[in-house]
C-alpha cells in the first residue's frame, strides 16, 4: 500500500518527450552524422590493385595527379566571384536606394529578376542569349563572320552567370541595410562639406561593413561549391567532379567513390574555416550608424554632372544585362520551334504550344515518301517527361519544405523551454550541424551510404533503388533547409509574450493545448513565409537533383538540362529550346508569386492589411452600384 502511495503519476507528457527525443537522436545519428562518418572514412579504405588496403593510396592519387585542378579552380572562381558580384551588388544597391537616379523603381525590378529564377533556369537562361547557337551570338556571328561560337563557355562564362546570378543577396541584405542608416548623420557630414562619395567612403561603408562581410563568406561559399554553371558551361570545378566521380566504377577508373569522398571533405574543411571566421567576426563589435532621434535617409544627388551621366549610364547598362535574357526567354517561349531554331523574331510563328499541347511533325523520308511523327512537339503541360518532372519537384519539395518546418517547429518550442539548459543548446546545434557542410557532401553521402541492402539503421533498405530514392531526395532536401528555417522560425519565438503562456496554464491548458491554440497562431505566418520560401529554392534545386538523378529520381531541373541536349534528337523532341523558354516562364511565375505572397502581403502588418480589405470592398461597392445602374438602365 505504501509503495502504491509513494509511485508516481502516469505522466503522458513525459513519454512524448522522451519518444521525441529518441526519434530525433535517431534521425541525427542516421541521416547527419554515420553517412558523412562514412564518407570520411571510405577515403582511408581505399584499396591497390591486388584488393590490399592503402590509406594513403587517394592522397597519393590527389598530389600526383590532376585533383588538385578542380580544387584549384573552385577556388580561383570563388575569390573573382567575391570581387565581382560585391562590385556589381554593391552599385546596384547604391544606384537604386542611395543616389538619386531617374527611374530607380523600374532599375530594381530588373535587377530583382534573379530572385525569381535562379540555378539552372537562369544558366540555360543566359546560354540561350550568349552559347553558341544563342540569339546575341548568331547577331555577331552574322555581323562579324569571323567571331568566335565558342566564346561563352568555360571560366569567363562561369564568372559572367555567377557574378549576375549571385547578387540576390546583396538586394535583400545590402538593401536593408543601406535603409537601416541614420540620415542624420549622413547629413552632419554634408554641413562639414564632405563630398557625397567622401561620405559614402567615410560614414555609410563602415555601417554596412558586418553585412556585406557576411555577403563576401556566403559568395565565396557560393562560388567554392557552384554546381549548375560549371557543368552547363564546361568549367572543372570540385562539385562536378564529385557528381561525375559518383556515377563511375573502379573499373572506369583508379578509386572513384574515395576520390569523390576526398574532394567533399575538402569542401567541407573550407566551409567550416569560413563559418568559423564568420562567428568571430561577428562577435566582435562592430560600428553602428545610430542617434537620438533616427532620420529616414534620403537619396544622395550627384552633383557633379559627368559623374551623374556615367551613373546613369552604367545603371542602365546593368539593367539591360540583368533584363535581356528575361525578355528573350519570355518572347521565345511564345515563338514556333522553327522561329526558336533560327532564333527568328520574325511577324508570323507565335504560338502557345511550347506550354500546351501537341503536334504532329511532317518530314520526308529518305524513300521521298512523307511520314509523319505523331506528338514530336509538345508543350510543358503536355510532354511526359516535362510534366514528370515538375509533378516530382512539386510532391517532393512540399513534404521536404513542410517536414523542414515542423520539425524545426517542435525544437524551437523545446529550445525556448531549455534555453537555460544544455540539451536545449544541443537541438539548436544539431539543427545548424548541415550549415557546416557543402549540400553535394550530405548528398554524395547519402547517395554511397545508404545505396545498400546491409544498412542496419534503415531495416536493410536500399533507399538508393527504384522509387525509394525519393525518399532519400525529400530526407536530403529536408536536411538542408533545417538550419535556414530554424535561424527564420526561432526568430519568430522572440515575438511571443511569456505572459501569455502563464495566463494559458493558469486557466488550465495543458502544453500540447497552450502550444496549438497560443502560441502557432503567432509564428504560423512566418512558419508560412519559411515554407514558401524553403519550396521556392527546391523545386528547381540542382546540385542534389544532379546528385541523385536516375530514372525514378529525376526533377525538374534535371529535365530542363536536358532539353537543348534531346532538342531534335530522331525527331522527337523538336520544340526542345522553346519549351525550355516555356518552363522557366512558368518557373518565374510560381517563384514571383511566393515571393510576392512572402514580401508582399505577407509583409503588411495588420492596419495595412485592414486598410487593404477595406479598399476592396469599398471597389466592390462601386461596381456593385455601376452594374446596378446599367441594369436599371436596360429595364424597359
């Protein structure tokens, strides 16, 4: 009896934790930590001819023979990449939020398109202005017969879609940084008669300097681990090399899968060199533009006039690179796949089959007779393989981006309950650990260690076979985002009032209660905002498409890579280049609207929201009253 006394209450609560904490020891363990432990120690098992074991046998290999270019080359793309696109970032932030400039609005639209399209839709983008059979080459081409087809590609080529592809960045950030700035002092400096460079150089760069060195670490990342312009424009660089490498056998070549796993760990040592200086960079102090009573900056004239014509000169300079592919593509999207193959604007050959439906392609055989091939130009929503792949990326990218947000959701609310305590700062740092190594690393080691039947933590399936490798695409796609959506979503929590939550258990509510009916309703718009955007980057994802493509894995990148590469093939897949066109128009609609859905309407704050509702109704009054009056009026 005593002892029945003395035992404790079944407490259900505890048991939840305590299965949560289990499940997400065993998803770190599984799907972080072992593939990448994996990955490391294959490079050490490598083995000679004879089947013995050399250790040594890749680091050998790597300072013999030609690994050390790809790493070499990575990082010369990386460091250019750091000047250009802060040069480029940089002048476009200023010329369209700083200095005055006639037509600042319609310059940062176009300077905003590559936010919504990015990766491969923008390098297949620009191939079709500038490759070799691209609509500004074939122009010089004709002009100047002796030009050269092949001069987009390799480095330069890189270096000119990256440095334009990467300053989305700097348009969100650098943007609101710049507005960040107390005019006032910018005005202080003015009445001590600084020139408005002086006080450019002087007072609004070293405010801007934390963002714009955290902008330099994420290019030089960006750069050291590009994926979609090297292997679209023929550049050897690390990330294709460890796609290529993963595909191929020893009996192709001398230990491929440790060559592979030695060029991630490289990426992965350069990641974490740069994130380690980053943290303490940050921690340390830093200038701040900050005063009494805080001033809206006002746009900067430039007095003198040479400078003022060259500013403008150069911003709209910049405008039509950053507009002219986004132009042509949507113009060819609308052309007929013969107008696309000659890259002719002429008046007749518009046409919406590039987005809907199908035709049949008459040709003349070698008999003389006509055949005809029944389908061979399609559009988006009606070719097969084009639908597939969008179908796939859709499915697979919501549960990813929805998953990403749960789970982050859950561990937030834990973290926020045990901010005191280490096993809270345990969950924050597990969910950041992805942060520390490149996307191809966790892909190349998902693709090698769970492509067997002998894999334990996963019951002995090959998630690597047949349709399971989506499942290994939604797990990596998940994994990715947990750092960015935990960095977004925690930042939400703060916005909760503690208040609440007591007044919530004094009225009786439970935990599981007090979290759905108090605090989700607060954060659930940002948790929306995360998930719009976390879909928006992974449905025309490319370095793990790339990583993982196979007949049942293959993504809507995938398929847009391919489209100029089938374009014509046994007269099959004719409209190619103009369905391409197609798909990314069709891409930059879906990301523009998330967009516009995350920073447009899901920016307002309530009385703007108010004051918009009550403008729609106060327009559907009027028509109501307008369609009233017509009808009175028709009544006999």
């Amino acid at each position: 009896m005593n002892a029945k006394l003395g035992a404790k209450p079944f407490d259900s609560t505890r048991i939840i934790r305590l299965i949560g904490g289990l499940l997400f020891l065993y998803l770190f363990l599984g799907f972080m930590l072992l593939p990448c432990l994996d990955t490391l120690t294959s490079i050490f098992t490598a083995r000679d001819a004879s089947g013995k074991a050399d250790p040594l046998a890749v680091i050998r290999f790597f300072l013999a023979g030609n690994m050390g270019k790809y790493v070499l080359n990575s990082l010369k793309l990386a460091v250019l990449l750091v000047i250009t696109v802060n040069v480029v970032g940089i002048s476009i932030v200023l010329l369209t939020e700083y200095f005055d400039i006639k037509g600042a609005r319609i310059l940062r639209l176009g300077y905003m398109t590559t936010m919504i399209y990015s990766g491969v839709a923008l390098v297949t983008g620009y191939m079709f202005l500038y490759a070799g059979d691209g609509i500004l080459t074939t122009a010089l081409k004709n002009a100047f017969p002796g030009f050269s087809a092949k001069w987009f590609s390799g480095f330069n080529a890189v270096l000119f879609t990256m440095t334009f592809a990467c300053t989305s960045n700097h348009m969100l950030f650098l943007r609101n940084a710049i507005r960040g700035i107390d005019y006032n002092t910018v005005e202080a400096a003015r009445n001590m008669g600084a020139s408005p460079f002086k006080v450019l150089f002087k007072v609004v760069f070293p405010t801007l300097l934390p963002t714009l060195f955290s902008l330099t670490v994420m290019v030089f990342i960006t750069g050291l681990c590009a994926m979609s312009a090297p292997t679209l424009l023929g550049y050897d660089s690390i990330n294709p090399e460890i796609v290529r490498l993963a595909g191929s056998s020893t009996a192709d070549e001398a230990f491929p899968q440790a060559r592979a796993a030695l060029l991630s760990i490289i990426l992965a040592a350069f990641t974490i060199v740069l994130l380690t200086v980053l943290s303490r960079y940050e921690r340390k102090g830093h200038y701040l533009s900050v005063s009494k009573t805080k001033a809206k900056l006002r746009k900067q004239k430039i007095t003198n006039p040479i400078a003022n014509v060259l500013a403008h000169i150069y911003a709209y300079l910049l405008f039509i690179i950053y507009m002219t592919p986004v132009v042509m593509i949507v113009v060819f999207s609308f052309r007929s796949w013969e107008s696309v193959k000659a890259r002719s604007l002429s008046k007749g050959g518009w046409t919406l089959l590039n987005f809907f439906g199908s035709q049949d392609y008459q040709y003349q055989a070698a008999s003389g007779k006509m055949k005809v091939r029944e389908g061979a130009i399609t559009g988006v929503f009606a070719n097969k393989d084009t639908l597939g792949g969008i179908q796939t990326s859709f499915v697979l990218s919501v549960i990813a981006a929805a998953l990403a947000c749960v789970i982050v959701v859950i561990a937030c609310n834990y973290i926020f309950k045990n901010k005191n305590k280490k096993r809270g700062a345990l969950v924050e740092y597990a969910l950041l650990f992805p942060w520390l190594l490149p996307t191809i690393l966790i892909c190349y080691s998902y693709r090698i260690f769970f492509n067997s039947d002998s894999v334990w933590y996963v019951f002995g399936q090959n998630l690597y076979y047949g349709d399971r490798v989506r499942i290994l695409i939604v797990i990596a796609y998940m994994v990715v985002k947990l750092p960015f959506s935990l960095r977004m979503i925690k930042a939400s929590f703060y916005t909760i009032d503690e208040e609440l939550e007591d007044a919530a258990k004094n009225l009786g509510a439970g935990p599981l209660k007090t979290f759905i009916q108090v605090k989700l309703p607060i954060i659930l718009p940002s948790v929306l905002a995360v998930f719009a955007l976390n879909f928006n980057a992974l449905f025309t994802e490319y370095d793990m498409s790339a990583t993982f493509n196979s007949a049942h894995g293959r993504t809507y990148a995938m398929i847009i890579q391919s489209m100029v590469q089938d374009e014509g093939m046994s007269y099959t897949n004719l409209n190619a280049s103009g369905r391409r066109c197609a798909s990314t128009v069709f891409i930059m609609i879906v990301s523009g609207l998330i967009l516009y859905l995350v920073y447009g309407v899901g920016a307002r704050d309530l009385s703007e929201r108010l004051v918009s509702r009550e403008k729609r109704k106060q327009l559907a009054r009027k028509l109501k009253r307008l369609f009233a009056k017509k009808e009175n009026v028709h009544d006999p």
